[in-house]
C-alpha cells in the first residue's frame, strides 16, 4: 500500500481496447475525464496507461483510487451531473468508436 492509501480505499480500473483511428479522440476524453476527476475531493492518484495492441489497435488502462467508497460515491454523482449538463454519454462514445470496454470497480485485500 503507497502513502495515502487507507485500508477502504476503491480503486475503479477501467480498459479499453481502443482501434487506431479512434485513439486520439479517445485519449482526449479520458485526459479530460481524468483532469475532472483529479479536482475531486478524495482521488488520491489518477493514471491513464496506454500500451500498443495490435497493429490496429492500443490498449488504454485508466486507474482512479478514491480514499473510500464515499469519496468514489461523490465523484461518481459530480462526473454523472457534469456528463448529464453536457451531454456526454460514455456508452455511446464505445459504441460509436468500436472501443471494447471492461469497467471495474476494486477494494485492497487484507
């Protein structure tokens, strides 16, 4: 466990198989995303990873941890707002670049 992680952290761990001529629409939203989130009270570390696929595609890994599932809860509800006062709806931004998604959310083993 790093400094500043707590026993109740949550750590939400999302990966995207994203096709290349998706990539930089992609990664522009997740550096925004990320941004967004990093001014949440709580995030205490904030990654997007990125490694070549396939010659087609990239691998893109984001990874939030939240101090605790209220700090998660409360950012969760701040990005929902902002992305319902924006328009934004992430499950059509997959859909509509032929991005594979696999969202989770983790706790720390004792």
């Amino acid at each position: 466990m790093h400094a500043g992680s707590v026993g109740n952290a949550v750590f939400k761990v999302d990966r995207f198989v994203v096709p290349a001529v998706a990539r930089e629409e992609f990664l522009e939203r997740a550096r925004a995303i990320r941004d967004f989130l990093d001014t949440q009270e709580g995030c205490l570390k904030n990654v997007v990873l990125e490694q070549a696929g396939e010659a087609d595609s990239s691998n893109v890994i984001t990874i939030v941890e939240w101090r605790d599932a209220e700090a998660f809860a409360k950012a969760r509800a701040a990005a929902a707002a902002r992305y319902a006062a924006t328009g934004f709806k992430p499950e059509e931004l997959i859909a509509r670049l032929g991005i594979k998604a696999e969202i989770a959310n983790y706790g720390l083993v004792a």
